[in-house]
C-alpha cells in the first residue's frame, strides 16, 4: 500500500510514498515534468519527508503508446 502525500490541483503529478517512508515517488502523466512543476513537486515532499535519497530517473530513449 502506498500513501499519496503531495496531488497538483490539476493532477499532473502526485507524490507517493509509503508508511514507513522507505520509499518516495513523483508520478506523472507524461514522460517528463515542466522544472516549475516538478519544483513544486518536490517542495510538496520535502515539507513531509527526507528527500535527500530521492533519485531522479532518466526516461531519455523511452518509447509511449499515444
């Protein structure tokens, strides 16, 4: 099970962890965030939890379905 502790007010991204706070995510819609939404995704995390280990993960090479 995963807590949603951080949801934009035009839901292109959310931040999801779990109970423990093993483990820490910034979910999407697309591929990549704008710098300014995922600035303020990470602010909305960092006001709940460490986010000193959060790795960001390249999606460069990925392919989508439309």
């Amino acid at each position: 099970s995963y807590w949603i502790i951080g949801l934009d007010p035009e839901y292109r991204w959310a931040v999801v962890t779990d109970k423990w706070e093993l483990s820490l995510y910034i979910l999407s819609k697309t591929p990549e965030l704008a710098p300014e939404l995922y600035e303020a995704a990470l602010a909305s995390a960092a006001s709940q939890v460490k986010i000193s280990n959060l790795l960001a993960t390249s999606h460069a090479g990925c392919s989508y379905p439309d």
